[in-house]
C-alpha cells in the first residue's frame, strides 16, 4: 500500500491522518527511512493542496511559478512548493496568509524580536488541537519528563500571554508535580531561584526550564559566588529561545554545557535545547546526544543562500526552509532566515527523520535573534541594577 493509499484509508475509517501522525512520534522515528519520507510526503502534498485550494494569495505564488498539487507525485517533488517569505507573518497584510476564514481563528500567537515587529501566527482550532498533541508527544519523546518540579527562569504566562516561546515552554509543566516562574515584572533574582531549588531538594527531580541567556547568569552567579548545587538523576536544563544576547554576544553552548555539569552536578547530556518558530508548529530537540531532532511529519528544505531554489547537500549550510503540514489557518511552507545544516548519516539514537544544526540567523535578516532576545534587553532596560554579578 503507498503512503497516499494508507492516508486514504486512516479518513474512510472516519480519522484524521494528522493525528494520527502526531499520535505516533516514537513509531515514526523507528520507521525505515523510506517508509517516513512517504508518510511526509502523503501529508505535505495533502496540505499543499488544501493552501492552494483555500487561500488566493498563496494560489497566486504558485501560479506565477507553475506550480499544481498534481504536479507533487513523488518525495523528490517537495523542492517544488513554493515557500511564504517568513517576513510576510510580520508585514502589515499578513491577514492574506488565512486559508481559513478568520472566524476559524481560535489562537493568535506572537513572537517579537529585536527589530520590534510582532510576527503573528494564527492558528484554527483543527491546527490547535493536533498540534497540542505534536508538543507534548516530542516532550515525551526527548525529555522524558512526567513528574518532578521545574523552576521556570522566564516569565509567566500570565505576564506575556501572547509569547509563542513562553507558551510552548508553559505547556511542559503540565507533565510536572509542581513549578515556579523566577522571572516577575521583567527581574530575575537568583538568590530566589536557588532558595526555591532548595525547598524542593529531597522531595522532587528538579528541572530548570527557560531561555539560555536567563539560565546562563543563573549560572554565572553560582560561578562568581562560588556555590554548587546538586540536581537530581534524571533532572533536565530544557532550553528554548536562542543561544544569541541581545548584544551580539553567542553563548557557547560547550560553555554552558560545562558549567550545569560543574556548577548543578548535570548529567552530560542532561542538558537538552529546543528549537522552534512561532510561525510553525516544527520542533526540534536534542536527544540523548544533543543531537536535534525535527518533528518526523515536518520536512526540512535547505536551500542555497544564492539561489533558494536550489537545496544544498546534506551536512551544509544553507536557507532554511520548512514543510509544515499541521498548519491548517495559514500555509506552513515557509523559507526562515535561520542558516542551518541537516546533520549527514544515521542518528546513533537510532532514530529515523532528519537532524539539524542551527548556525545562525541570516546576514540579510532585519532579526538578529528571537523573542528571548527583545526580552533580555528589556529586562536590561529596565533593571539594570539586578543581578549586576551575572551580567
């Protein structure tokens, strides 16, 4: 039976091929490789046909470039779909890129960088609902988490509502006993933090959650105080958000891999980086290598940063592109101005589906880092005498 046969059949049966995707990360991943770019391509080609169908605009760019969802027959064929520019989720018209109407709309999600343009990411109640699902099946799958209490170095929720990496990072304490935000009103104390990791020590496995750059002068506090904690077996430092400060300054991740080893008595591979985007439902996390992992419905495009209509090959960097197909309100084929690399060869985890290495963001971008960013140079902004011995 094809991959397009099998998905057929998932919808005589009355069910979504979508969640039935989502449902099953851990048997996706142990699928032989060309089994999965068959399940990708059966659900990508159907979601390019719904934009196509359903949205003018994006009807329109394809059109202009001759391209038909007839014509997407085989996996090598995916090169084909055109790609929505990711700045257009942050111009003034990006009401066009609904393939629903807006009373479907169930969600907004927004994601700020430095340039202070929101990029707004809608999201249908259909998207929602698989994409819930998606979020904590990859959780499962790389985190490992169901219990212990998470110190939460970033902000609530219900302080930023609208953010997509608050969000995503919120929905992880729903596999948690307890949690505490660190960060409120835009400060950070860590005299606070280490007081709350040691009233849960003996009685929790304590995770710390959050931005790099927050955990990061957690870090460099206990280094420049001369503490040591020890975290528990079993215990993550679960980041999301960027490795970029607002000041240009990279933080090196063989850095702070040490330090949590050093500093929070971590496991080496305890330390676990998520990569995401606002405008897509893709995610990528680190496995027990600290090898990214893309969700295995999502297909990854690398395009040459000379000519984006052409990939580069496996292990080099290039344009980042992605087929998303559980955006359903607005098309999740997108070309990013993040530079990445597909890691070559097979995942010693065993896993099937494709890896990535993030560079950078593009030299042409108006971006020079993600919503983490904007919220540390606010946070400077506007406390700058808190936490002096970290900065």
């Amino acid at each position: 039976m094809t991959s397009h046969a099998f998905v057929a059949s998932i919808r005589q049966l009355g069910l979504d091929p979508l969640a039935a995707a989502v449902a099953s990360v851990s048997e996706l991943y142990r699928m032989p490789q060309d089994d999965l770019n068959g399940v990708k391509l059966a659900l990508i080609s159907d979601a390019f046909r719904h934009h196509y169908e359903n949205n003018a605009y994006y009807r329109e760019a394809c059109d202009s470039k001759g391209v038909h969802p007839d014509q997407i027959l085989t996996f090598e064929d995916l090169i084909k779909i055109p790609l929505v520019p990711i700045a257009k989720f942050k111009s003034a018209s990006s009401h066009e890129l609904l393939s629903k109407p807006l009373h479907a709309i169930e969600h907004e999600m927004r994601s700020t960088g430095t340039s202070g343009l929101p990029s707004i990411s809608r999201r249908c109640s259909d998207t929602v609902d698989v994409a819930v699902v998606a979020i904590y099946a990859m959780y499962r799958e790389f985190l490992g988490i169901s219990k212990g209490a998470g110190l939460y170095v970033c902000p609530s929720t219900e302080e930023i509502p609208e953010m997509g990496m608050i969000k995503a990072l919120n929905m992880l304490a729903g596999l948690l006993d307890t949690h505490r935000f660190m960060v409120k009103q835009e400060r950070f104390v860590p005299e606070d933090a280490l007081a709350q990791l040691k009233t849960w020590e003996n009685q929790f496995t304590r995770h710390i959650i959050g931005p790099p750059f927050l955990i990061y002068r957690l870090l460099q506090f206990l280094k420049q105080t001369g503490q040591r904690i020890k975290l528990d077996r079993g215990s993550r430092v679960v980041t999301l958000g960027g490795w970029k400060r607002f000041t240009g300054q990279m933080i090196s991740r063989r850095e702070f891999n040490l330090m949590c080893e050093e500093y929070l008595g971590l496991e080496p591979n305890g330390v676990r980086d998520i990569y995401a985007l606002v405008e897509s439902n893709v995610m990528a996390i680190d496995d027990e290598h600290q090898i990214k992992h893309v969700s295995p419905y999502v297909h990854l495009t690398v395009r040459d940063m000379n000519d984006l209509s052409k990939e580069v090959p496996v292990g080099e960097k290039g344009v980042l592109g992605i087929l998303d197909p559980l955006a359903l309100a607005t098309p999740g084929m997108i070309l990013t101005e993040d530079i990445v690399s597909l890691v070559p060869g097979n995942s010693p985890s065993g896993r099937s589906g494709q890896r990535m290495e993030y560079i950078m963001r593009a030299p042409s971008s108006l971006e020079f880092g993600c919503c983490a960013v904007n919220l540390e140079k606010k946070m400077d902004e506007d406390s700058p005498d808190v936490c002096p011995v970290a900065n």
